[in-house]
C-alpha cells in the first residue's frame, strides 16, 4: 500500500514530467542574435535599399559553426504550438539559406550552386534534428503547409529582390507582430515590394509566384490592402523584376 505522503509525491513527480513534456523549448537563438546584429545592416546596393548580409565576415565568425550545429542537434518535435513551428522554421530556412552561400563563398548568386537540372532549392542544405533537408523541403512541405501566407515575407534566399533578412530571430511570443513589420517594410519598399503610378500598382512577383496562399488574385488585393490602402479601381500586376544577386558581399 502507497502511503499518502509518497503518492503527493508520486502526483508531484508525474505532473512535473507531464509539464515539462507539454512546455515547448526553442532553441537559444542567442548566437544568431548576436551574429545577425553585427553582420546585417541597413544599406543601399544595386540601387535598392536591403538588409546587406557581410556573408565573408559570417564565414569567419566563432559563432557561425555553432549555429549549424544547434540546429544539426535540435529536435523540432520540442515544438508544441504552431507559433513555435513556424518560428523555429522561419529561422531555420534563413539559416540554411545562409549556409548555402556561406559554403559557396564567394558567388554572385545563390542560384549559381545549382544547375536547371539540379537547383539549389533541392540540394541538401543542412541537417535539422540529425535530418538533412533542402530548402524546398523547409518552405514547400512544412511552412506553407501550415497555412500562413506572411511567411513570404520573412523567409530570405539570400537574393536583392527578397524581404530584407530580419536583425532579429523570429521568436514565437512575437511573432505576429514581427511578420506584420516585415510586410509593411516590404510593400514599404518602392523597388522590390510595391510601387505605385496613380492606379497602377507593380508589386513583388512573390504575389505571382505564390497566389494560391493568399487567395488567389483577389486575396492578393485584399492582403495588401490590409497593410497598404490602395486607391479606388486600382489595379495590381505582380511585374516588378526580381534581382536575383547575392544580398551581401
């Protein structure tokens, strides 16, 4: 027979380890904080305004290797909420797409790793949780998967034309307030975001490429209008070229 100071005990126990199976961990996203606040500043390249990514110092950095292998050792199934995921996912595309210039270093875009038959968006990036994984894998069958169309304005493949690569981690507690910045400063973004012409509006052919997450054309409209009124009758064409240069040097 249990006595009942050892069975509170044994409750106590078991909801600890309920408790800590329940609470979602995320990885320390110190040393990408640190690496992105140093090495992403504000400038103006290719007659753009971006987030310029110093892609060689990165290479050099202490920290680079760590992050690599915090991700390699992370097992996302810590992850309990979608907020979680779509955070830990965000970073961790970013991330990858980092490595893969990083690795490549130097190039003049991140194209330039693959080839029409094989591209870069298919060749293994990296591991995640002891998992190699390509780009397209963490985009396509995981974030997109998950029904948020704003992730199109946080993940980076490293290019001019791209949302600017955030000076922060995307964190959870967070992160609808740092995706909703993210699309204000895109559409902010007179040469690869939006530019209007009276009722004629050019946005980014993210919009083109990725209709159907938001909608369809008119969920397009209605998405940017959310964060950007339009005028009256005005009519969108996803027709702003796409600089595919390295965004850094």
């Amino acid at each position: 027979m249990i006595r009942p100071a050892y069975t509170v005990i044994l409750i106590s126990l078991i909801s600890t380890l309920i408790a800590g199976t329940l609470q979602a961990k995320e990885p320390d996203w110190s040393d990408y904080a640190a690496l992105l606040k140093q090495h992403v500043t504000t400038e103006q390249h290719h007659a753009v305004q971006l987030n310029w990514v110093s892609y060689s110092k990165i290479k050099q950095d202490s920290r680079w290797p760590r992050i690599i292998k915090q991700l390699e050792s992370f097992s996302p199934k810590q992850l309990a909420t979608k907020q979680e995921q779509l955070a830990f996912y965000i970073n961790a595309y970013n991330i990858m797409a980092m490595k893969v210039v990083v690795d490549n270093w130097p190039l003049e875009s991140i194209k330039d790793v693959g080839n029409m038959l094989w591209p870069v968006w298919k060749r293994v990036a990296g591991k995640i949780g002891g998992k190699e994984v390509t780009l397209n894998e963490i985009e396509h069958e995981i974030l997109r998967p998950m029904g948020e169309p704003r992730i199109h304005f946080a993940i980076v493949c490293a290019s001019t034309s791209c949302p600017d690569l955030r000076q922060e981690p995307f964190r959870a507690d967070r992160l609808d307030s740092q995706l909703d910045e993210q699309i204000t400063q895109f559409l902010g973004n007179t040469k690869k975001g939006l530019n209007q012409n009276g009722n004629s509006i050019r946005v980014s052919k993210i919009f083109s490429w990725f209709e159907d997450d938001f909608g369809g054309e008119r969920g397009v409209k209605e998405f940017i209008h959310r964060y950007k009124p339009l005028p009256e009758g005005s009519s969108i064409e996803a027709a702003l070229s796409y600089d595919w240069r390295v965004n850094g040097d």
